[in-house]
C-alpha cells in the first residue's frame, strides 16, 4: 500500500488507523518546518494542482527557482519525515 492510499484508507483496524494518525501528525509538523515560500509552493503544486510556470507567475519568480524551492521544500519534509520512520 503507498503513502497515499495508506492515508485516505478507511480502515477501521486500529492498528493502521493509529499509525495513520501518527504519520499525520509527522507530516503536520513537517510542513511546519517550512519557511513561508516553500509551504506556499508546496500548496500551489499539490494542493491546487497548478503548473510550474503558473505558480512562477503568481510570485514573480522564475520557473526554474520554482522548481528549487519545491525541490527544497520536499527534502526538507523527507529528511524530517525519516527521523521518525
């Protein structure tokens, strides 16, 4: 099962719905880790499902910094998230 499914599973094992809870959390904390820009970015992409050269457009920033700060923003997140997996 991927991370994904894992979260929007409804399950009612306790087991899973416990470790679903907890790698909520991790992820809540995560992204608060985030500096403004990179959380914004993060929320643009996946959230609102906008483009790259959309969101540059929104900030005023190229495409290319776009890519990095939601490059940055992902591994910080996976090197936060993995202390706890």
């Amino acid at each position: 099962m991927n991370f994904e499914k894992f979260l929007k599973s409804e399950s009612k094992d306790i087991e899973e719905i416990i470790e679903r809870k907890e790698l909520i959390n991790i992820l809540k904390k995560g992204l608060a880790q985030l500096d403004d820009k990179e959380l914004l970015v993060l929320q643009l992409y996946f959230f609102e499902e906008l483009r790259i050269e959309d969101i540059a457009k929104i900030l005023g920033l190229t495409p290319g910094r776009i890519t990095q700060i939601k490059k940055q923003a992902i591994k910080k997140l996976k090197e936060y998230m993995e202390n706890f997996l």
